[in-house]
C-alpha cells in the first residue's frame, strides 16, 4: 500500500467523525462508537498493531476517560452546591450590578476569568466551569458551550501553569540532540527554549486581540433575536481594549517571564482594568443587548441542567464576596497545586490509582490523580463551601445526586472517543514498521504543500488536538515533525514549533472530547455536532492569522533561530 493511500487511511476516523457529528448531525454518543470500531480495523490490519497493543491502548483510554470524568464531576458539583447554597442567585446579581448588557459579560466572565481558569488548571477546565456559569447568569446552554470552547485557544498554550510548553514542546523535542547541535553554532537549549515561547506569546497576542470582539459576534449572530453581526460589533471598542487588556501582559510575560504565567498574569490585569471600566460605562455601548426571552428560544438552545433562581430566593442570600469566594478559593488553590512544589508532591502522590505499561506495552501507561486533578481541588473547594455557606447536609445531597446524574451522558461517549485517541497515538508501535497515523497525516499534508507549508503548520498543530482533545499531547506528537520539516524546507525550526502550539491551542475549540466535556456540564449532551459547526469559524480564523503570521515572519522579516 502507497505512502499516500497509507495517510488517507490514517485520517479517516477523523472525517468520519466530522462527517457524522457535522454532516449527518448525529449525536456523538452514536457517532463515536463507529468511529471507534473503524479505527480498531485500521489499526489492526493497516498498521499491523498487535491486539494486546490495541487492548492496551483502550483501557489506557479508559483510565483518561475517568480522570476527565473526575474533573466534569467536580465542575458541576461546584456549579450544583453553588445553586443550592444561594451563591448563583448573588452571582448573577452581581454581573447584572456591573453591567446587563449579555456582550460584557462574556468578555469579564467567559473571556477573562476563563482565561484565569484555563492559566491555572487548563485540561478543558474552563470549559466545564464557565459553561455552567454562563448558564446560571441566563445564556442559553448552546451559547454557553461555545463561548466556553472560545476560550479554549489564545490562552491554551500557557494554560496549566505553561503545561503545553514545558511537558509538551520539551518533551515533544529531541532535546539531546538538538542541544548537541545548538553546542555547535555557539548556542544552547536555553535560547531556543525562550525563542519558542517568546514566539508563541507574541503570535497568540496579535490573534487573540479580537477573540472577545469574535465571541460578541457569533454570540448575537447565532443568538440574538435579531441575528444579527452588527449588534456584536458595536461592542468593537469595548472588546479591543479588553483584548488588549488581557493580551499586552500576556505576551509581555511569554517574553520576559517564560511560559508558567502569561494567561494568569493576562487574566489577572485584564479583569483588574476592564471589571472598573465596565462598572463606569468606559466604551460600552449605550444600548444595552440582550436575548430574547426563554420562551421564545429554540429548542436546540436548551440544556437538560435547568437553574431555577426563583426557587432558590426563599433561602437567605450569601453576600457578593462570599459567593464568589469559592471561586477565589478555587484559582487560588489551583495555582498553588501547579506552582508550589511541596503541594504538588503530596497532591501528585496521594489518593492515586497508576497504571504502568498496560498488557506489558512499554510506554503505555496510565493514572488517576484524585486530588491533583482539577476534580479533587473543586470538591476539596465544595466541602469548604459546605462549612462557609452554612449549608445543610441536604442541600448538599441533592448537588452530588443532581452531578452523579448529569456524569453518566458524558461518560458513555467519552469511552469512545479517547480510547480511539489512543489508539491513534500509539499506533506508532506496530509490525507494519508505519509511522503513527497522526505523524502519517502531518507527513500527508506536508508533502502535498512544499514550500507554502508554514502557512499549514498551524492546521497541523490543530489536527493534534482535535485528535487528542490536547495542546500538550499535540506538541508532543508533532513538535519534532515541524522542527524537521522546517530543516528541510530551509525555514526557522523554533517559529513552525511555535505554531505548532499555537494551531495546537486553536484546535482545542474543536475538540471532540472537550466538547463532549463542555455540554456535559450543561446538559447539552448529543448535540456536539452543532457546537462544533459553530466553533469551526473561530477555528478557522485562528489558524488562517496564524498562517499569514508564520509566512510573513519567514518570508518578509526573516526570522531566523540559533540552527540555521
């Protein structure tokens, strides 16, 4: 079987998935378990994996499965617990005192505090607690979702503490060899380390000034009454200076800092400027914007997790601080997990369930972290709730009964779609002596392009996580394939791994998985297609900026690395 032939196959459990999920808008608990069995087939005849390695692979998938299902779980407890304790009735009283308008508050609590969320924790966390959010402050559960996967990119690629940097690059580089070379040219490891980053920062920031503008639009676009674009882009100067707010640090701290604290820093001062310039009417429109009513929604809007504030106004509200404490009290406790050391050893090494080489497959490993996972620490957050909001023990109750229930839609597909994912990944090993498949497609779409291929890295970067669901898993599978393409392409190796991460972050808006994960929180379980075919256009304008980016940096101003 020809090269070619080979890498076509490799993608075909990802057009599957698209064609099924997008075209035929299947659900994806029906989608994925037929993209699952056709992967399998794939792997076992086409790439001569062994079963036991096939084997192997699903259950490491399925340990993934429960450690995403942990964080889902943990996510909605504290949305749950929040309901019952009076604290989303504050909440939401509390945005509608900074501002009514639907517009600015997307920008402080989607954009800027998922920014801070996706910083400390990233594994598709922000998703999972601001969707919830979105809907406890009146969004329909569809625009939750996708402003929630919005977020998911400019500050993915610092996100969890700079994981997909440090783990993922690193990792993802033949360091030894590389630093060898780089001896050679009077260089080292250091210096292209910090170019890769400052690389990344920069190329995120110039992108990511109009992702709140972006939210805006597709947020009256596709759900205003009167979808409309325009009604989003009278927010334009608002939008842009919170863009800029949060960007500016941003890159400044990939530059200067290195990659453990851009999107925290760019999220701290973001929400430090723009919640005071919100609250004074600085640039906000005159005219406030809002949905229609509830009543008049489509149905497809609707999520099955319904918050019903009315209900809960016979209970003694909590004051504003106290019912955003919890949250406070959860960034604070996830940034302390990620960057005290003491901390993360005794979390890391307490209460976890390892799993090493599966079946005897060398390398193929798997563990779940209960109270390093961003799970634990929300649940660790919900029993301090339980004590600060003087909640009884039925209140609580009901918040893990509503959450176990919610978790059992999500975890059906998701013991689908990452076993599939590793199967993919691990496909390297196999008797065929093939290449993985995502390496055989990356190889596909290089060859076929030639010399414009750093316009497409970044696409290749979003093929990774669209695959994996992971900026980090993306770089570690392909950081190398760009780092040697742009050798023999004769361009600079540090800007297409750059790229890489930064494409990487952008195909998190379209990751099945993280998708699954996201509606999951909300209720929306079974309409993935729809958010996707939603998420696609913000995908797609990352990585088309992200292209000209790249090919304007090598082409017109010449950057250059240590290596060439």
């Amino acid at each position: 079987m020809s090269q070619t032939l080979l890498s076509l196959l490799a993608f075909l459990p990802l057009v599957l998935a698209a064609v099924l999920l997008v075209g035929f808008n299947w659900p994806a608990r029906r989608a994925m378990p037929v993209v699952f069995v056709v992967t399998v087939a794939i792997a076992l005849t086409a790439w001569e994996m062994t079963a036991n390695r096939v084997l192997a692979s699903t259950l490491q998938g399925l340990i993934l499965t429960g450690a995403i299902l942990w964080i889902i779980f943990g996510a909605i407890l504290l949305l749950n617990t929040l309901k019952h304790s009076g604290a989303i009735t504050a909440i939401r009283a509390g945005f509608s005192n900074v501002s009514t308008d639907r517009r600015i508050q997307v920008i402080i609590v989607a954009w800027l505090f998922g920014c801070f969320i996706e910083g400390a924790s990233g594994f598709g966390t922000p998703a999972a607690v601001v969707a919830p959010l979105m809907v406890a402050l009146g969004f329909p559960a569809m625009a939750a979702v996708m402003v929630g996967m919005m977020v998911q990119s400019t500050p993915v690629s610092f996100g969890a503490v700079g994981t997909p940097i440090i783990v993922g690059v690193s990792g993802g580089l033949d360091k030894a060899g590389i630093s060898e070379k780089l001896l050679s040219e009077g260089s080292s490891w250091d210096v292209l380390y910090a170019l890769i980053t400052s690389e990344v920062a920069i190329t995120h920031a110039i992108i990511g000034v109009l992702m709140p503008l972006f939210m805006c639009v597709m947020l009256t676009r596709f759900f205003g009454r009167n979808k409309s674009w325009s009604e989003g882009l009278a927010v334009a100067p608002f939008a842009i200076f919170a863009g800029l707010a949060f960007v500016v640090p941003y890159a400044l701290a990939g530059v200067f800092l290195g990659p453990e604290f851009p999107s925290i820093i760019g999220a701290l001062v973001g929400l430090s400027l723009v919640v005071p310039a919100a609250r004074v009417g600085f640039l906000v429109p005159k005219k406030s914007w809002d949905f229609a009513p509830p009543s008049e929604w489509a149905a497809e809007w609707m999520g099955s997790i319904e918050i019903k504030l009315d209900s809960l106004t016979a209970k003694a509200p909590v004051s504003i601080g106290m019912a955003w404490l919890p949250y406070v009290l959860l960034a604070a406790l996830l940034v302390l997990s990620r960057v005290s050391t003491e901390v993360k050893t005794f979390l890391s090494n307490t209460l976890v369930l390892p799993w090493v080489d599966i079946l005897g497959e060398k390398g193929i490993s798997g563990k779940i972290e209960f109270l390093y996972l961003p799970g634990g620490i929300m649940v660790l957050v919900v029993l301090a709730t339980f004590f600060l909001h003087r909640m009884k023990f039925s209140e609580l109750k009901a918040a893990v009964g509503e959450s176990s229930r919610t978790l059992l839609g999500a975890g059906f597909v998701l013991i689908f779609t990452i076993p599939m994912v590793r199967i993919l990944i691990n496909s390297g090993v196999n008797l065929a002596d093939l290449p993985s498949m995502p390496r055989a497609m990356a190889q596909l779409v290089a060859s076929s392009v030639g010399d414009v291929y750093p316009f497409f890295a970044p696409a290749v970067g979003a093929l990774g996580a669209f695959i994996a669901g992971s900026n980090t898993v993306s770089n570690l599978m392909l950081a190398q394939f760009q780092f040697d393409t742009a050798g023999l392409i004769g361009v600079s190796g540090a800007m297409l791994v750059a790229v890489q991460a930064v494409g990487a972050a952008a195909g998190n808006m379209i990751a099945i998985h993280n998708v699954v994960a996201a509606s999951a929180t909300v209720g929306l379980l079974g309409r993935e297609g729809q958010t996707i075919r939603l998420t696609i256009i913000p995908t797609l304008y990352y990585l088309v900026m992200a292209g000209i980016i790249t090919m304007v940096a090598i082409h017109f101003l010449g950057v250059t690395d240590p290596l060439m």
